[in-house]
C-alpha cells in the first residue's frame, strides 16, 4: 500500500530540489551569456572555444545524471522512477527559464529562439516548445501520484511504451531540426512544429490510455 501521509513530503522535497536547481543553472548560462553575449543573447551563436565546449557537454550531461540519481533515490519503483525523472526535468526547466526571465529580463517573449541542449547535437527551438513539454511532464507526475495514492499504477503495454519513447524521440528530432544553425552560425528559420506536435500526441496519447483503462476498472 501507498504511504499516503508520506506523499506530500515527497512531493514538497522534490520540488524544492528541481527550483532549486533550475536557478542553479540560471546562474550558470547569465555567466556563460555575461562572457559571450555582453550586448545581450542572439543568433548567430558564438562559437565557444573548443576546451570550454568540452566542459559545457561535460555539465549538461551531469545535469542529467544529477536528475536520475535524485529519481533513483527518491523512487519507489522502476516506473515511479520514471515519472520522479519526468517532475525533475520539467520543474527544472521551467524554473529555469524563470530564473533567467528574472535574472537577465530574458525571453522577451515565448517565441523567442533558444539553444536547449548540445547532445548529441545542438538543439534549437522557440522556448514555448520545452515549455509545453516540461509542464506535460509535471502534469504527468500529477496524474501518476493521484493514481498511486488511490491504490492503482499506471500500466502500458509493449506497443504503448513503443509509441510513447517513439513520440518522444520525434520531439527530440523536432529539437535536432535546425542544428545546422549552430554549426554554421546562421539563425534559424522556421520551428518544424508539425513534428513536434506529432511527437507530443504519440508520447501522451498512451498515458491517456492507461488512464481510460484505470478509470473504466474504477466505475461501478
């Protein structure tokens, strides 16, 4: 069973964790942007020194692990791992750009165009995008921890968690579409939001499923 009286600790500390750290890495990029955008952060990019490229690539995949070792600690099962990372990552997220709203009066809109991670290739969108995805995955962990507090857990089956961890990788290339920008230090043109919302429905739509089916178990 559930520990029902535990729940809303859990849920208060992991918070905490993700603001916190999501204005740790405001703090961060308002450094990185006072050293390589003075006049203020646009496209084209500046090509950062290769040394200092490598310790970039270095903290963002920390920052990952980071996320996953408070997920692995924090968790009660593999599944609640999951959705543990899912509330890290987008509390994180959206604090963070919170942060830098605060910090530096940036973005000035939620349009605005962004280099969001470096992995395996830059990725590159309007801010509005990993916005929408970071409040999905708060969202989601909200469902998650209602269901398990009455009892039930999410379940998908083989082909849904195919569809979901494909939709996800179909935002990713959604993310990856313009990296060419980066590389060649042009500013990029248009957002393929298309793909991204394709991407978005595919990795929902089996959560929602899973839903429907605890729900039509839970009807008298």
């Amino acid at each position: 069973m559930p520990d029902l009286a535990a729940a809303p600790r859990r849920i208060a500390w992991l918070t905490l964790f993700g603001v916190a750290f999501g204005l740790l890495e405001a703090a961060v990029v308002v450094y990185l942007r006072e050293l390589y955008y003075p006049d203020g952060f646009r496209f084209p990019i500046v090509i950062i020194p290769d040394h200092i490229a490598v310790v970039e690539l270095l903290r963002e995949l920390t920052t990952l692990l980071m996320l996953f070792a408070v997920a692995m600690v924090a968790a009660r099962d593999r599944l609640d791992r999951f959705f543990v990372f899912a509330f890290l990552f987008g509390v994180w997220d959206v604090v963070y750009y919170l942060g830098l709203r605060l910090f530096l009066g940036w973005p000035p809109s939620l349009f605005t165009w962004d280099v969001l991670f470096l992995i395996p290739v830059p990725w590159l969108g309007p801010v509005i995008y990993p916005l929408i995805v970071a409040v999905f995955l708060i969202g989601g962990f909200g469902v998650h921890e209602r269901i398990r507090a009455r009892g039930g857990t999410v379940r998908l089956t083989p082909v849904e968690w195919t569809v979901a961890c494909s939709g996800a990788l179909t935002i990713i290339v959604s993310f990856c579409w313009n990296w060419r920008a980066v590389a060649e230090a042009t500013i990029p043109q248009s957002f393929p939001a298309l793909i991204f919302l394709i991407g978005l429905a595919a990795g929902v739509l089996p959560f929602v499923r899973s839903g429907m089916r605890l729900r039509g178990v839970d009807s008298p």
